[in-house]
C-alpha cells in the first residue's frame, strides 16, 4: 500500500509540474504580446538598428513597399549579400509593422531572352545598375547578369535602392562586405527619400560667372528628389538667402562685391551651411585641345580672405598625380588613320577616399580636374577642420603661373618627383566661426537692427572643395543634353562624384543624424582565398579520410573493449 501511494504521490507531482511548465509558457507569451525587446548578442550588434532607424520604421505613415531583384541562382558572396538584406528587412519590419511589405524577385527567371533583356533595360531606366560575373571553365566561359539594387514606394513616389556599392580596386568580397555594412543607411535614406512631406531648401548662386543651370542639371535632380532646389542671385540684396538652409556656390569665375561677401558672411553666422567649390586656377582642357600648350594662371575672385578667416586657404597651384584618369592621345598612324592610345593624364586625378567620416567612408574612386591643394590654417580650436578627401602618396605640386602641355604623355614621369605626400582637396569646417567682417563695418551698420550683424557664428558647417568641376556633369550645349556627373567619355566609367556631393549635402542638412549610420561596421572574417587555392588538396583529404579514421578508431576500441570485457 506504501508502494501505491508513492507512486501516486510522485504521478501527482508530474501532473502537477507540466500544469505549471504549461502554464509558465502561456503567461510568458501573453506578457511578450504586451511587452517587445529583442536581445542581439552579436558583438557589432548587426541584427540591431539604430535608434534613428527605429524611430523612422516607428513614424511611417503609409506602406513602404520593397522590391529586391537580388533574388536566383547567386554566387556565395552574392547569396550573403541577398541574406543580410533580407535580414535588415525583417529587422525594420518589426517596429514598422504591415507599413513595411517586401518581396525578392528574380529579373533573370524569363527564360525568354528578349523578355528578360526588357526586363533589364526597364531596371537600369529605373536607376538600378547591373552586375555582370564571369564564371569561367575548361569546357565554357558563362556570363550571369545580376541586378543587386531594389525600387523603393511609397505613395505615389518611387527611388532606387543600389544594394551593391562598388568600390575600384576593392575585391568583390570585401567590396561585398561593405555594401553589407551601409545596407541600413541606404535603406533608411531612400525611405526617407519617398516620404519627405517638407523638403528643406538649397540655393545653387548665380551672378559670379557660377556653372549655368544645364551644367549642374544631374546633381539638381538628384538632390530635388530630397530637397527644394532653386537658383539665387544675391545681388546685394541683404535677404536674398535668409529663406535657405544651404547655398552652393559652384565654380565662381569673376569676383565676388564687398556686399555680396557680406552676405554671405552673416548668412553664416546665422547658422546657414555653405558648399565652396571654388577653383584659384584658371585653366581648361579645351584650351589645351586647341594648342598642345597653354598656361595656367592665378584668379582672383575676392573671396581668399574669407575663407581665411574660416580656416582654410585655397592654394594657387595645380595637383599632378601618378593616381590619375587617362586621356587618349595620338601615338602614330594606321594607313590614313591616326592611332590613338589611353594615357595618364597626371592633372586629373582619380581621388580614392580614405576618411572614416561618415560622408565618403567606403565610397568608390572620385574623378577630378586641375585641382589644387588645401591648407588648414589658424588657431581657432572651435573650428574643428576635416579633410575628405586628399590626393595620392605620389604627388607632384606645380605653381601657378605654369606651361600647361599634353607632351607629358608622351614620356614616363620620374617618380621620384612625385614625392610631396597626400594633399588636402576637400575639407569639412564644423564649430562656430568668426566674421570675416569683424571690426571692419561702421557702427552704424553694426548696430542696425535690419542687418542684426553678429561677430560669431551659431554652431554651423562648411565644405570647401578645390575643384569645381566634381560637381560639373559634362554637357552638350546644341542638344541641350547633359550626362550623369562623375561620367568619363574615355574610359566610359561613371564615378562618385554624384555619391560624395549627396553624402555632403545630407551631412549638412540632416538634423536627424542618419548619417552617421553610415558609421557602423561589422566584423565579417572574409576567408583567406590565395590560402584556400594553396591548401585545396590538403583540406579536401583532411575532411574525407579524417572522419572516416575516426569511426575506423572508434570502431576498433569499442571492439576490443567487449572482446576484453567478455573474455574476463
């Protein structure tokens, strides 16, 4: 009877535990309906937003609707690519809730191949560029088009979202790497793109020999999708700039008026942001084309003394970079025909950025023309000075007045003249400046309340640029066409440039700091390739014969443990 009991009493017990296990598990999930946190043990926290990502999902109004063409039969790296996109898909799905849909899709599914090549010319229309991989054998050499970019809705307004950054020199898995850790950013800021209610205001200046509307068509437009974009003459009109949230003055070639400068000055006190693209040399390809020599020579356009007084001098010399751009250049004859061939051109250089900041970390190769060098200068520890982007290690510096001539083509450089070190093209300025016009006005301009003069800046922010032409996109004047800025006819690649002034123009204007996202890097242990070729052999006879060892050993000891067990 004591025997019954207990078996009753531990049966009890049992019941009575799966009750409570069974119970635990249904409070824990009516708890979690109520109350959200998600745990990220990774060390990067890759699986985490950021709180300006959050509280964008949080706030969407409508439904943002995702299409990934990253979608088939991808390679590895690819197939990685296509996981942390849908990753950070779900991720933002959870405080967006059903305002974020998604779906992947294949581009390459039609077997038809007109139909897949109108496919793909509608998603290059669509701003989503192509990728095209070589798979190479003995038997076959195999061409795969992959489109690794998405289209973005909301409303009635749509963006393109390139997924794949490239990046010139990069290898395709670090490249890759890269791209995966600036999938929250670009995400966000084409959301951000579609949705923008009220769009804050940029004013390119006119009235000092500027670039004209068509020269400057293609990063207008871009920056139209995100911001309200206008041309301004100031024409010594005290308000004529009160109204924007950033000015660009653009490859300005006849001087600036005393007024004009005063403007300028006190719309930066105020808190307005400037983008200086400002060239001190006067110089053009076209002129060499119409002789094999020309000269460079110094402008004065009357603002050196203010950017002075803000932190920076604009240096009238010209840049020569092993690092450059080709252009072609006549070598001989074929019959009738002359033969031309691609060469360096060493005054334009091809600036790859290697800042950590934010506006060009891992951002592809930049072209420029007869750029000239930056120098921070004074002591203000309120400016705070960052240089964007800089020339190669091997640069030569040539002064201004200089013979100008394409015979450099024709002969290698000596390298040992190009010695000078990375040199300073684009520097970010950030604090609180001084007025150029401090102690320089008359009382009564000073004490006026219409002018309301200040001495020092609100915290604001400046960029100034030593080539004009990186914003400049290539035009033609008969057609009234342009092309994409950062296109080179030569090489027919398309550049950054478009990239680095948008990153630019975010990072002065974004109030929210989503920028800053682009900050945020993952520690992806990429695979040692040349390694892996190397020691093929030696692992692919490890991982077949080794475990078959092991059960071999496993097997015999287990053997002769019972034969020795029984045998006793």
């Amino acid at each position: 009877m004591v025997k019954i009991a207990g078996l009753k009493s531990r049966k009890w017990n049992d019941i009575t535990m799966m009750l409570l296990g069974i119970t635990t598990l249904i409070l824990i999930n009516v708890v979690g309906s109520f109350l959200f946190t998600r745990i990220d043990l990774t060390e990067d926290n890759r699986y985490s937003l950021s709180t300006i990502t959050k509280t964008q999902a949080e706030e969407l109004e409508d439904i943002v609707f995702v299409r990934v063409y990253l979608e088939g039969d991808l390679p590895a790296d690819y197939k990685r690519l296509h996981d942390a996109t849908k990753e950070l898909l779900d991720e933002y799905r959870v405080y967006a809730g059903d305002n974020l849909q998604y779906e992947f899709i294949d581009p390459s599914e039609n077997p038809d191949q007109k139909e897949r090549e109108s496919v793909y010319r509608k998603l290059v229309k669509e701003g989503i560029s192509p990728t095209t991989i070589t798979n190479s054998s003995l038997e076959e050499t195999q061409e795969k088009v992959i489109f690794a970019g998405a289209i973005i809705s909301y409303g009635s307004k749509s963006a393109a979202w390139q997924i794949l950054k490239t990046q010139m020199g990069v290898p395709e898995p670090i490249m890759i790497n890269n791209s995966i850790q600036q999938l929250e950013y670009e995400l966000a800021s084409v959301i951000r793109k579609v949705s923008t209610v009220n769009k804050k205001r940029i004013a390119f200046v006119e009235g000092h020999g500027e670039y004209s509307k068509l020269e400057v068509s293609d990063i207008s437009k871009h920056l139209s999708d995100q911001y309200a974009v206008e041309r301004i003459e100031i024409n010594e009109t005290l308000t004529a700039l009160r109204t924007f949230n950033l000015i660009i003055i653009a490859g300005p070639d006849s001087a600036f008026s005393e007024k004009d400068k005063f403007i300028i000055d006190q719309y930066i006190m105020k808190g307005g942001k400037v983008m200086w693209f400002y060239e001190p040399v006067d110089i053009s390809l076209d002129s060499l084309r119409k002789t094999p020599t020309t000269m460079s020579l110094p402008k004065d356009i009357n603002i050196d003394d203010q950017l002075f007084r803000y932190g920076v001098r604009v240096n009238r010399n010209l840049i020569m970079d092993l690092q450059c751009l080709p252009l072609p250049i006549v070598t001989g004859q074929v019959g009738n025909t002359p033969r031309q061939e691609l060469r360096p051109w060493y005054y334009f250089p091809m600036v790859i950025p290697k800042s950590k900041h934010p506006i060009v970390k891992n951002l592809d190769a930049i072209k420029t023309e007869f750029v000239s060098t930056i120098d921070r200068v004074g002591k203000d520890t309120s400016i705070k000075k960052t240089v964007l982007l800089s020339s190669s290690d091997y640069t030569k510096l040539v002064n201004a007045p200089n013979r100008v001539s394409f015979n450099i083509l024709r002969q290698k450089p000596d390298k040992r003249q190009y010695n000078i070190g990375p040199e300073a093209i684009a520097i970010l300025l950030e604090g609180e400046f001084q007025s150029n016009f401090k102690n320089r006005i008359t009382a009564q301009i000073a004490d006026d309340s219409k002018i309301a003069f200040r001495e020092k800046s609100y915290p604001t922010a400046q960029i100034i640029i030593s080539d004009a032409d990186i914003i400049r996109n290539r035009v033609n004047v008969e057609r009234g066409e342009y092309y994409a800025l950062g296109h080179d006819r030569y090489t027919r690649r398309i550049y950054a440039n478009k990239d680095f002034i948008l990153n630019c123009v975010n990072y002065l204007l974004d109030d929210s700091g989503l920028l800053e996202v682009r900050s945020k890097e993952f520690k992806i242990r990429l695979l040692d390739r040349p390694r892996i070729e190397k020691e093929k052999t030696k692992w692919q006879v490890i991982n077949v014969l080794l475990p078959i060892l092991l059960i071999m050993l496993y097997g015999g000891l287990s053997y002769y443990i019972r034969k020795k067990k029984y045998t006793e």
